[in-house]
C-alpha cells in the first residue's frame, strides 16, 4: 500500500471513505499514490463483492501508522500489490511485495504494461491492465474468483470467504417446511442444479482463460523478436501457468529465459539479484544456496551473496555466459554459478576473491597470440584502483627513500640503466617533489583522494605493491579476473563497458561507474591504463583502457617503456594465497604478437596466381545418389529434414539437414549456413543440428518464410577427424577446397527440389563461417546474398588459404554484422580490414557494428539488418 503518510500527499480526515479498521483483512492493498484513484476502485470494487479491505484510507484518528500498517500486512489473507511503473519504482510497495511473498500472501495484479522487480517475474500475475471499474468485465470476475480460491485456500476449514457464501456445503439441504420429503427433494435438486452450473461456469471460465492465454502467444514472439525479453519472461509467466504445453512458448522460452544452479561453499548463503544496468534498484532475494533451478530473464545479472560470518561476494554474468556453446540453441541447460566465500578476517581488505583456472579464452589477447595456456591459482586481486590517498600512505612511509622496496628493480631509460639515485630523480610531480607524475607539492589535487593514482612508472607501481605485501598482476591474473573464461559466447564487456569510465573529460573516484566485473571488481576497463607485471620486447605493458580512450579499446594491452609515467596510467594490486607453483611461468615476459599474419601488412595477390588458386576449387557436378527425405522432428514453425548425398571426392557421403517453414508458400529461398568453429571441435551427431545455437540463433530466417540449410561440412559433426586449427596450412588447404564442393554439391541438390527457389541462394556465415570459408563466396557464383554474424578477417599463415586474397574478388551483396566490443575479432584489426577488402559494389556492401561482444548480438537489429538484406537482394520469401 503507498500511504499518504509515507509520501508526505495530504490525507483525507480520518472516517472519510474509510473501508475498515481491523488488523486481519480479507485483502492488504498495496500502490503508489500515483495511481490513488485506482487503488480506490479496486477498494470499493472489492468491498463491493464482500471483501473486507485495508488501504490508505483505513487509519482512524489517533491511530499509529506503522503500528497499524505492518499489523495489517502481516495479518491480511491477500497481499493484493497493483504492479504499474511508478510502483515498481516505488521502495514501499516493493517492501510490501518482500513481505507479502515472505508470508505467501502475494497476490499481485499488473494495471499497465511494466517490467516488475526481478524476484517478482516468477509469480503470476492478474492482468487487469485497461480495467475501468466495471465489475461485469469478464477479467474482473475471473480475477475476484482467483482471489476467493487463494483466501480460501489460506484460511481455516470452515472458513467463509465470498466466493463460498452462497454455495451450498458438503451434506446441506434446505429447511423442509414439516419435514416433508417432497421439501428435501427439491432442495437436493436445487444444490445438484447449482453444482452443475456452477460446474459449469467454471469450465467456461478455464476454456475462455486459456483462449486468452494462447492468444499472448504470438505476442510474446513478437517481444522476442524486438529482444525485450524481460517483457517476454513476464508475460510468459502467466500463459505456462494455463498452458504449460503450448509447443510454441516451449520453442521461444530459451530465447528469453536463462536458468541458473547456484552454489556456495559454505551452502547457506543468501542470494540477491538484479539486473546489470538496474544499478539503483533494489536487490531482490531469490533463496538460499544450493538452488537448483532458477529461471530469470535472458539479460546480464548483478548477484550478491551474504552469510553470516563470511564475506559478501559480488558476482556478474551474462545469461549465457555458463551455457554449453555446442549444445542446440532450443534447449534450456542450467548454468552452474558457483561461489566461493571467505570468512569474515580471512580475505583483505577491499580484495575480492578469484578462483583459479586456465587462462585459456580469458580475454582476447590469447585468442590469436603465441601465448600459452598457463594455469592461474586462485588469488586475490584489489576490488578498485589503487587510490590517491593510498599511495601517499606510501610516500609518507619514505616510500622513494627506502631501498629495500625498490632493491633488484632494473632502471632503464632509452636503453640506458640508471643508478637509484638517478631514477628518484625522476619519479618526481610536477613541481619537482617525489610522487606521481600528475600531483603537485608531493600531494594530489584537492578532493582527488578517492581518484586512482595516475602518472606513475611500472617501477613505482612495483615498489608500492612491495610496500602492501602484494604484487602487479601479471597478464594472466588481470585477465582471469576481468572477463568470464567463456565471455566469447556472451560478452560481458558489452554490458561492463556501458558502464565504465571512458571517453570523458578525466578520471574518476573509484567505482563512481558501475562497471562491475564477473568477480566483483570495478574500473578494470576505463578510468586509467593499468600496469601488469610481465615485460615484453618494447619495456612493459599496460592493460584496460582509459578515462579519454573508445571504449572498444577495453581490452587492448598496449606495450609502453617502463619508465613512462604517462597521466593515463595507474595500476591495482594481487595478493596470492599460497606462492604459486609456477610463478615463473606466470611472470614471465611475454610477447602478444599474433601467431598469424599482421592483415595491415598484407600482399594481395595478382590476378594471375589468384587464377591458379582458383583452378584448385574447380567443381563439377556428378550423380547425387540421394536418399529419400527424413522427417527429424516437426515443430510449430518448420519440419526438421535429412537427406544424404555424395561428395564427389573420395567416395564419402554428406548429410544435408533443412529446416522446411511450415507457415510460407514454395518454392523456398534457402539459406546455407556456415557454422560456428565449436561444430569442428568434436563428434558431434548431426541429430543435434538446430537453427542456430546459444550465442546466434537462427529461428527468425526460417519464420521468414526462407529455408535454413546446414551441410554437415567436412569436419564437422559425424565427419569429424582431429580439432579445427587454422595454423595448420595443409589441413586448412585440403578443407577449404572440401567445403567447396560440399557446398556445390549441397546446391546441387537444392536445385532438384520443386520447392525450392535455388536461383536464389544466400549464404549465412556465423563466427568461424565468416572468416575463412568466406574464400567460397569467390569461387561459387551460385550464391546471391551473404550475410556475415560476428565474421573478420584472419590473416593466415599461406596465401591459398588467406582470405584477403579471395575478398577482393567476392562481388555479391555482403553484410557484416559485427559487435562493437567483441574480444575475438576487433574493429580496427579484423572487422574492417575484411569490409574494406571486399570486392563488392560500394552500395552493396554494408557494416554494422551493434553494442555486443562476439556471440548474443542483439536480437531485433540482427533480424531487422540480417532479413531486410535477404529481402532486398533475394526477393521478400512467399508468407
């Protein structure tokens, strides 16, 4: 309830429409005073079918207003909570709702179209969205029958509620006028007639609620479609609950919703949420570890878990950062969120804890460079930058006067090894005292204490963590902790990034911006350039970005001299728990120049050898010797098929699966899809293939009307042999010249087909199918269309297998849907190399860059971008 005298609104004398004044009321009315004249509807509304009602106009004179409220809160049947937009905003009614749920009383009811507070998605809703008061109204009536049914339910045996006055109760009969058996005939006809109709009634209300409840069908589709997925999880919310079946909310439901087991060492721990970006929200509680089936909406998610005696921890994920990359898209895993906590004294300061792992797909640096997997124990990394007021704690202890913190350090300049007394002379402000580059008088500028320490040297940085009894993290350390270990699925940096320091006028206090990484630190991209402990071949490295950097810069790690004291540059801090078993592995210099050619110093080659190399793709057609259509499974929006045909190279066979559109006329356009490089990774069975999986799904080309084709690619699936890698000069030469005539031979058999429009092909490339097989769309002029999700160019090692050598001479439409922080294949360094190298006509040729990483691209602009291509240069698809 949103009282007046919480709100400071001005109340009515007391006695003036008042409902009732008891501490146990039917129902507990819970608003905000923006929507006062509705909450005074539903009141007399209620009264009206006999229920007893508490609301803000329930206080009589001299009575206490929390002594009151909270009694009747406590007490009340139901806790009828009118969800709009200013309630959810609202910290009263969401107290109320906590409450309510607490009690099992919640019974919330939504007046307009809002997104409620994450704990609140999971409970069903009343939609009386548009209601104006009329008590007739078929949704009123449902809603007050619901509500008898729940107090019912709630009270004692015995109990009355209005939905029960009036019918008769087990074994009653009328009073017989003398006894008269005729008298108990006709009552007991009369109670029979009643149950029938009452029987009745009820099966009219369930048919008309569950037509209601399918109709919100297409809707929610169309929801999903625009990728407002929390809308989507409301809504779905309440048509499961009529109909639980429905095969078409079933295929959508993991296009909107992720599913979360959640563990603590110690179990026990209390669990909160809320969304990423809903920094000012409140937490909302889901539950106490273990748990073991959550569903929340498919969007990034804040967690915080407390336990007495332990530490708080603060964890950030996106929804599919734990999913399985290689299973179908249309299936809902649990991903495991498991926490580790520390109790209370056990864990520094202002240190969050990292587990320990591989390093392996840690952040982007190591997806193409020559470093090697290293494992990386658990540790303890500081929550923020190192702050101003910290490090002059560090000064003020003789910090550049003490040897011992600076003893072993190797002083260079231009190649040139200072004495210590010539490095102190340097590491000086800006008025010749020692301290950072950027403080004047040996201290920072005014109010500046909370800000991170900028303009000091690697030197510096190293002495000051000598200082704390900790280290500068390596490259490794850094990583692990700043991005999930599988981020390339979804990326969290898209969500962090929004929310961290970059592009602005300066530094600033720490964790002023909410960028908060998957293990509860903030400011690790943006704000200031960060020091790691590893040398390199040019001095050291800095990691992270700046306050005046792009924010795709996040994740760039620039090779600065050590000496450098630049005003972009500060650091943060590890602590390891037990001395690291390979710590000179850890800390070893490094070198991150890519395994594979540099794309900038690329050599294109001439049209001659290109015809040589185009001679090796020769293709020609033979005898297909395919076996009949299979139907694999059928669903509301397509027919899943297999067919197997011959290769035309050492007498294997391919499987070729389609996904038919049963809501569309042929002939079909079809579109072959190139997958992602987890289809190469391992046997597979192609009974798994789906339109798509977890970071690209695929559904909306086939509900387009068009045909989704996937070869099962040499490679791939049940035709695997040894893992994909691209290094390998001779493996890749054999494939390509493979995937091409699996290609050829797939719209071979496309073209034999009367419903399919083989004239129009297009080509769908995800991830690793943008990349290298890109080289098909030069070599295969059957092709029309292509679209490239999250694609770029790689420069391998051999000019046959280099696609800057085939991009040139690819002259269909293109279009290169890229996200804008993705971590695999950068802006300046992959993605648009490959565009600009494309042989396309300049009109039809278009990149589009969305907020994303490298899997989960928006769903509504890859839809709008991806089928407005194939519409413009395939036809529109026969609906």
């Amino acid at each position: 309830m949103r009282s007046t005298a919480r709100d400071g609104e001005h109340r009515e004398p007391a006695g003036k429409q008042r409902s009732m004044t008891t501490s146990r009321p039917d129902v507990f009315l819970s608003y905000s005073r923006e929507n006062q004249a509705i909450g005074r509807r539903f009141a007399e509304s209620l009264q009206g079918a006999g229920f007893s009602v508490w609301w803000d106009q329930a206080l009589s004179t001299g009575e206490a207003y929390d002594e009151v409220t909270e009694k009747a809160l406590e007490h009340a049947g139901a806790v009828v909570v009118l969800w709009s937009k200013a309630s959810v905003a609202s910290r009263w009614v969401r107290a109320e709702a906590t409450t309510a749920d607490r009690n099992r009383a919640l019974f919330p009811v939504m007046i307009e179209a809002c997104r409620r507070p994450i704990m609140f998605e999971l409970t069903q809703s009343a939609d009386l969205s548009g209601w104006n008061g009329d008590t007739n109204n078929p949704a009123w009536q449902a809603f007050i029958a619901d509500l008898g049914r729940f107090l019912q339910r709630r009270k004692p045996a015995g109990s009355l509620t209005p939905a029960t006055i009036g019918a008769p109760l087990p074994g009653a009969v009328s009073p017989a006028v003398g006894g008269a058996r005729r008298g108990r005939l006709v009552a007991l006809a009369a109670v029979v007639s009643m149950a029938v109709l009452a029987a009745g009634f009820l099966i009219w209300q369930r048919a008309a609620s569950v037509k209601r409840a399918r109709a919100e069908v297409p809707a929610i589709s169309a929801l999903v479609d625009a990728g407002n997925f929390p809308e989507a999880f409301a809504r779905a919310q309440k048509v499961r609950r009529l109909v639980p079946e429905d095969s078409l909310l079933k295929s959508l439901t993991p296009l909107f919703t992720a599913v979360y087991a959640i563990t603590s060492t110690p179990p026990g721990a209390t669990v909160f949420v809320r969304g990423y970006d809903a920094v000012n929200d409140q937490w909302q509680r889901l539950g106490v570890t273990p748990l073991a089936h959550v569903e929340l909406p498919r969007t990034a998610i804040r967690w915080r878990l407390e336990k007495a005696g332990f530490g708080t921890v603060e964890r950030a994920n996106t929804a599919a950062a734990y999913q399985n990359a290689t299973a179908a898209f249309l299936t809902l895993e649990a991903g495991k969120l498991e926490v580790e906590m520390r109790p209370t004294g056990e864990q520094p300061p202002d240190t969050v804890f990292v587990a320990g792992g591989s390093s392996v797909g840690a952040l982007g640096v190591f997806r193409n460079s020559r470093l090697a997997p290293v494992e990386v124990p658990s540790f303890f990394i500081d929550r923020f930058e190192v702050k101003n007021s910290a490090y002059r704690e560090f000064i003020e202890a003789g910090g550049y006067e003490r040897r011992s913190w600076w003893e072993g350090l190797d002083f260079r300049k231009d190649g040139k090894q200072l004495s210590f007394d010539e490095a102190m002379r340097l590491f000086v402000d800006a008025t010749g005292r020692p301290g950072p580059a950027t403080w004047e008088l040996g201290n920072y500028p005014e109010g500046q204490g909370n800000h991170p320490v900028a303009g000091v040297s690697w030197y510096e940085a190293a002495a000051y963590a000598r200082f704390r009894g900790k280290s500068v993290p390596t490259i490794y350390h850094w990583a692990r902790a700043a991005l999930p270990a599988d981020d390339i699925a979804s990326s969290l940096a898209a969500s962090t990034t929004q929310l961290s320091n970059f592009g602005t006028a300066g530094p600033a206090p720490v964790s002023q911006y909410q960028g908060l990484g998957p293990y509860g630190t903030y400011d690790m991209f943006g704000n200031v350039r960060e020091w790691l402990a590893n040398l390199g071949p040019g001095g050291g490295w800095v990691i992270g970005g700046s306050w005046e950097d792009p924010r795709h810069s996040f994740s760039n790690v620039a090779p600065v001299p050590l000496i450098e004291r630049s005003r972009l540059n500060g650091f943060r801090l590890i602590q390891d728990i037990t001395e690291p078993a390979n710590g000179a592995a850890l800390r070893a210099a490094i070198d991150l120049a890519s395994r594979f050619a540099n794309s900038r110093s690329l050599t294109i080659v001439s049209d001659e050898v290109f015809a040589s190399f185009k001679r090796q793709f020769e293709y020609t057609s033979g005898p297909l010797n395919a076996t009949a259509v299979t139907t694999m499974a059928t669903t509301e929006e397509w027919v899943k098929q297999r067919v197997t045909i011959d290769t035309g190279y050492n007498g294997e066979r391919m499987d070729v699966i389609l996904f038919v559109p049963r809501h569309a006329r042929p002939p079909y356009q079809p579109i072959v899809l190139f997958s992602g490089s987890q289809i190469f990774s391992s046997t597979v069975t192609s009974d798994s293939v789906e339109p798509g999986y977890a970071g690209f799904p695929l559904d909306y080309v086939i509900k387009s009307g068009r045909l989704l084709v996937q070869p099962i690619f040499q490679g791939s699936y049940e035709r695997f042999k040894r893992p994909l890698d691209p290094g390998d000069s001779v493996r890749m030469t054999s494939d390509l010249i493979q995937w091409r005539w699996d290609l050829g031979r797939t719209i071979d058999y496309l073209a034999t087909r009367p419903d399919v429009d083989a004239m129009h092909t297009g080509y769908l490339g995800l991830s690793w199918g943008g990349m290298v097989p890109v080289a098909m769309l030069a070599v295969e002029p059957r092709l029309k269309a292509a679209v490239l999700l999250s694609g770029g160019l790689i420069a391998l090692p051999t000019p046959f297998v280099n696609v800057a050598n085939y991009a040139p001479r690819i002259k269909i439409p293109v279009l290169m849907v890229n996200g804008r922080f993705d971590e695999s294949l950068r802006v300046e360094t992959e993605q648009l190399p490959l565009f600009r190298l494309l042989g396309s006509p300049a009109a039809d040729k278009r990149h589009v860059m969305l907020t994303a990483g490298h899997g989960s691209l928006p769903r509504a602009e890859v839809l709008r971008e991806t089928l407005g291509w194939y519409d413009k240069y395939l036809g529109e698809a026969h609906r």
